[in-house]
C-alpha cells in the first residue's frame, strides 16, 4: 500500500510538473460543480465494484482541485459507497459468504458479535488498518453481523477523517516537496500504532 502511494504521487508529480495537465486543470477549475460530482461518483462505484479505482480518481484530483475540494468529494464518496456496502451485506451477505466459504465459515461470521461499547472504535480501527479493497470487505462484514448503522457510520467518518485527513495533506505536501522526511515519519508511525491495536475487539 505504501509503495502505490508513492508511486502515484510521484506519477502525478512528474505530470504536473511537467504541464501536461494544465489544459485538464483549467477545465476542471471552470467547472468545478461537474467535476466534483463525477470524482464523488467515481469515488462511491470504486467502493462497490473494486476494481474501478475511484479512490485513485479523488486523490489524483488534489494536482487539479486541491486537496480540499479533493478530500471533500472522497469524504462524501466514502460515507455512500460504505452505507451501500453495508446493506448489500445485510441482504445477500451469508449467502456470499456460504456459497463461497461453506456452511461453518458463515455460520461462525454469523454469531460474530463485537465488544459492547467498541463498536465504532472498532470500524474506525479495522478500516483504518484495512486500506484498499479490504476497506470495501469491512463496510459488508459489518452489514452481514447486523452492527447498528448509526455506530457504522460514525466508525466509518471517524476512519476517513483520520487516515484520509492526513494522507490528503501528506500527498499535497509531497507534490509540493514540503516536509518529505516528516512526512515519510508519520507514515511509519501510524502502521506501529495500528499494529498494537490488533486484536481487541471481538469476542
């Protein structure tokens, strides 16, 4: 995860440095209201359907609008495409799960319960230590163990805030060539202090 990030940050440095998408910049700057609602919706298909890189599109877009306008339109994108996975989870997701893990793994994922009173920590953690296609598979998970949909949803603003927050204001800064070393700092010490949060919140 970490060496796609740089490498699309460096990807997206060398293009804007290069001018090349200045054409591209201006329009999108004109048209600001388009632009936005097509980086949104780029943003939530990526999180039903995986493969199409909606995340990417948002962040990309911190080169053409900054990453303001860009974090705001990941933010929105995040909260619909995570309710839209938790209720595909809800409706179809043991039979998912059945058909492709069998009758005990299902059964099993259906008696899951998460600690009482840790149900929004524990989103905003897993999803924050997920990152990519992972973050998609916690969303319907959390549909599937019947999590309440108020705590999901805070859990899930509190992760985008916090790991999209930083990392929208770490990539700006790189394109900038501000701050690399605290930057590169900051990275590492994030994945430390998810790693001693592992394994507090099931039952």
């Amino acid at each position: 995860m970490v060496g796609v990030y740089f490498i699309f940050v460096l990807g997206g440095y060398l293009l804007y440095s290069s001018g090349a998408l200045n054409g591209f910049i201006i329009w999108a700057k004109q048209n600001l209201a388009v632009y936005f609602i097509f980086i949104v919706a780029a943003k939530i298909m990526g999180l039903i359907f995986p493969p199409i890189p909606g995340g990417l599109i948002t962040w990309g877009s911190i080169v053409v609008i900054g990453w303001q306008a860009a974090f705001a339109a990941d933010f929105i994108g995040a909260m619909i495409g995570a309710t839209a996975n938790y209720y595909m989870g809800r409706k179809w997701g043991i039979t998912i799960v059945k058909k492709i893990f069998g009758d005990t793994i299902s059964n099993k994922i259906s008696k899951l319960k998460v600690r009482k009173g840790r149900e929004i920590e524990s989103v905003a953690v897993f999803k924050i230590a997920g990152g990519g296609t992972i973050v998609e598979a916690i969303s319907f998970f959390a549909g599937i163990i019947n999590l309440n949909l108020k705590q999901f949803l805070a859990g899930s603003a509190i992760a985008s805030l916090v790991i999209g927050l930083p990392t929208y204001i770490l990539t700006d800064n790189l394109l900038s060539s501000r701050n690399i070393a605290l930057n590169l700092a900051a990275i590492v010490a994030g994945f430390l202090v998810l790693y001693k949060l592992k394994g507090r919140y099931f039952e």
